[in-house]
C-alpha cells in the first residue's frame, strides 16, 4: 500500500536528515499589524490640523488691560497624546507577533539560511532604545532575506522597502530630536498701554515653526508607515504562497517497499 512520506532535507553540518515543519499562516496577522501601523499616523495628524488652526486664530485673540495669556504650542493635544499612545502599543503587540511568527516560518522555509540573530532577539531588539532603530532593519531584512522566492540573483538581499522605511525613521528620529530646540513652547502675550498686543509676532512665527514641523514629520511618517506595511504584506505573502507549495507537496504519496 502506499504511504505519504514527509519532506525531508539535509540540515548543515549534519549527516542525518531532518523533518521539515509547516509554517504557520500570517497572512490576518499581518493585515492586523498593517492596519495599525498606519494608524498610528492618525493622531499625528490631529496634532497637525490642530496646530495650524492654532496658528489662524492667533489674529483673534483677544487680551484686555488687565490681562496676560500664555500661549502654547501643546495646548488641547492631550486626548491626541493619549490616542497616540493606545494605538502605538497596540501596533507595537501586533507587529511584535508579526515578526516572531514571521522569524518561525523563515526558519521553517529555508532552513539552511544562516540567521545572524535568534527568535528571541528578533522580537526583544525592537524594544531597546536606540539600538532598536539598526537591529529592526537587520531582523527584517533577515526574514526578507530568508523569505524571499529564489529568482537566482543572490546581489538583492536586502529588501528596499525596509530600507526606505528605515531612512523614513532615522529621518523622523533626527528632525524629533532637533524640533525643540527650534521655538519655544510657551509665548507670552500681554496688552500694550499703548493699545497693541506684545508678543504676538513671537507667538505667530513659534506656531508656524511648530506647524512647518510637524507637517514634515507627519509627512516622514506617513511614508514610513507605509513601507513597513507594504513590506510586511510582501513577507506574508510570499510565506504563505511558500507555506501552500509545502502543504501540498506533503500531501504527495510515494509507493513504499512493502507495496503490493
């Protein structure tokens, strides 16, 4: 009678032949983890169209005899910082899962792809400060690497959307960094004995400095989000077209010796 027999490859550096698993289906994870990684632009945004509708209402404001108003450049942000927050964790889980199942399945898929870092570093590089920004682009691009369908030119290793991505990143890293020291949060508007307004000039180009800022960085973002979700949906998918190829050539039955 006949009998399936399962896939089997030499493993490196050993003599006996080891049983190949099945990689596990990534394809709604990733769409999840997609979804939110776009999403996380969204309060950035906010933060965007809020800071230029603060900028229009400056000519508006009205400041008696008496009076002194201080105004900032994070005034009525802080129901954005906490959209922010709740969906940047939840992105962070999901692309988090992501890439632990995606390293699983790159292992499973070539199995002789030599991985310079381990399952669990995979996933805990993403969460240290700094470091996190060169070992992510290293992780994925191993998982690209290992992932990708052979077409016999071995030059392109390296994915070019995790590389746009990451420039993306180091260019939103280093504007971040440097923004504060170009204006000042808080301005200081008072009446003028004379009838004006001081400090109103201040205010306006502070609030078009923030706006300017805040529109390149949400623009890096937007980018950046996008190729990182373009390049997981690319990594899924070709695991999961690899993963189908696998199951089916499992299921091929091969006569046995002891065949009638």
């Amino acid at each position: 009678m006949n009998q399936p027999i399962p896939l089997k490859l030499d493993s490196p550096g050993q003599g006996s032949p080891v049983e190949l698993g099945v990689p596990r289906q990534i394809c709604r994870l990733s769409q999840v983890a997609a979804v939110l990684i776009v999403a996380v632009t969204l309060p950035q945004a906010m933060g965007v169209v809020a800071s230029w509708q603060a900028y229009g209402r400056l000519d508006t404001l009205h400041v008696g005899p008496l009076q002194t108003r201080f105004v900032s450049s994070a005034d009525g942000l802080a129901l954005v910082a906490t959209l922010s927050v709740v969906l940047m964790v939840a992105a962070t889980v999901s692309l988090l899962m992501w890439v632990w199942r995606a390293r699983c399945n790159a292992e499973l898929i070539a199995p002789s792809h030599h991985f310079r870092f381990s399952r669990g570093f995979a996933v805990g590089a993403w969460l240290v400060p700094i470091a996190n920004i060169w070992w992510s682009r290293a992780v994925l691009d191993e998982i690209w690497s290992a992932s990708r369908p052979s077409s016999g030119d071995e030059t392109d290793r390296r994915g070019p959307l995790i590389l746009g991505w990451w420039l993306c990143v180091l260019a939103y890293t280093v504007l971040r960094v440097v923004s504060p020291f170009a204006y000042d949060r808080v301005t200081i508007i008072r009446h003028d004995p004379t009838g004006g307004v001081q400090g109103l000039d201040e205010a306006r180009q502070a609030f078009l400095t923030v706006s300017l800022l805040n529109s390149l960085s949400l623009a890096l973002m937007v980018l950046g989000t996008l190729l990182l979700a373009a390049a997981i949906l690319r990594i899924s998918r070709w695991q999961t077209d690899l993963t189908s190829d696998r199951q089916n050539a499992s299921q091929i039955e091969i006569p046995s010796s002891k065949s009638v």
